[in-house]
C-alpha cells in the first residue's frame, strides 16, 4: 500500500510556497519580540534555507526596477536607436519577473540548479551590457549613470552569489573588470582620469551587489 506524505508548511526539503515563506518570516518576527511565546525549535533553520530564496527574489526585484530607470536616464543618448533598447530592456523584465515568480512559488528551483543556466544566464547579461554601450555615442559611457545594464548587472551578481556562493560570487567580481573593458572599447571610451574615476565606482556597485547576495 503506498501512502501519499503531506507537504506540511515551511519544509525545507520541499519548494515552499509563497504563503508558506511569508508565515515563517511572520513566526520568525515574532519570535524576536515576543521570545517566550513562540517556540524557537526548527523556527531559525528553516528561515535559513528560506533566506536564500528571499535574497535571488530581492536580486530579481533590483533587475526589474533598474532597467527601466536607467533606460530613461540614457533615452537622449541613444536618438533613434531607443526603441529597440525598449523591447530588450522590456524582454528583460518580463524574464525576470517571471524567474522572480517562480522562485517565490518554488516551481523554478530545478531550473536555477541546472548547470546550464548559469552560463546562459550570465552570457546574456555580458551580451547586453556590451551591445548597449556599443549603441551609445562614442566616449560618452565616461559619464556617470550612462550604464543601461549595470544595474541588471549588479542583480545578476547578487543572485548567482546567493545560488552558487562566495567562489563563483569572487568570480563574476573578477569578470565585471574584463566586462567593464569590453564595455569602454565597445563605446570608444579614452583612458582619462574620469573614466577611471567613473569604471572604479562602476566595479565598486557591483562588489556590493555580491556582498549583498553573499549576506
């Protein structure tokens, strides 16, 4: 006789769901305020292995809400150009919301431990940030806040940090120095203290993005 084992809220070996993600960060509040009234025993470690899953769909959120401000800071920039940075900034979006989607009802978690996706992933964030600034005026990426992508980028870091750790989170911090090359040949950016200036602060955001998916 086979017998069906219920999911129970907040299993750690089980893709929770939102609502069940949302009741333990309650229980976990309210153990800190009101300590003798809630009982601490498996409360701690399951806000763990959940903490990771909240940290890829606060990523996911930096992503959705930068592109479109950064595409608005650069739309004078890029002339006639524009719209097609609309439809991939829009792709983009939509891409990850829907990965933020599912990570929140736990239906993707196969989907971001695949091998593959994360250089899928990556390479798609690499290919954009150096076709936009390739699309800019020439040596205007020297300019503070003409990064269309950097955002996206620096979410991409915090979630690959959170997914695969602190090596692979060191790694995409060392790649972001060869990106950030390809970026300012791509855009005829000259070697000038404000580029440096500009690139070192540029590196500097996305070291905090992998702090920040790391914590």
């Amino acid at each position: 006789m086979i017998h069906l084992r219920r999911r129970t809220p907040g299993d750690p070996r089980r893709p929770g769901r939102l609502i069940d993600k949302c009741r333990l960060l309650r229980l976990f509040l309210r153990s800190l305020v009101f300590p003798s009234d809630t009982p601490r025993n498996g409360v701690f470690q399951q806000f763990a292995v959940h903490t990771v899953d909240w940290i890829v769909i606060a990523a996911l959120t930096h992503r959705i809400i930068l592109t479109p401000i950064a595409l608005v800071a650069v739309a004078d920039a890029l002339g006639a150009s524009a719209w097609r940075h609309v439809w991939v900034a829009g792709a983009l979006i939509l891409y990850s919301a829907v990965l933020a989607v599912g990570v929140a009802t736990g239906r993707l978690r196969r989907l971001l431990q695949a091998r593959v996706f994360f250089p899928v992933d990556v390479g798609a964030c690499v290919l954009v940030n150096i076709w936009a600034s390739a699309a800019l005026t020439p040596d205007t990426l020297a300019v503070p806040f003409m990064d269309m992508f950097w955002g996206y980028a620096m979410g991409t870091v915090a979630m690959w940090t959170a997914l695969r750790g602190a090596r692979v989170g060191c790694l995409l911090l060392a790649g972001s120095v060869g990106l950030l090359a390809a970026m300012n040949w791509a855009n005829g950016v000259a070697p000038t203290g404000q580029a440096l200036l500009v690139n070192a602060g540029r590196a500097g955001r996305r070291a905090g993005a992998g702090v920040a998916g790391h914590a």
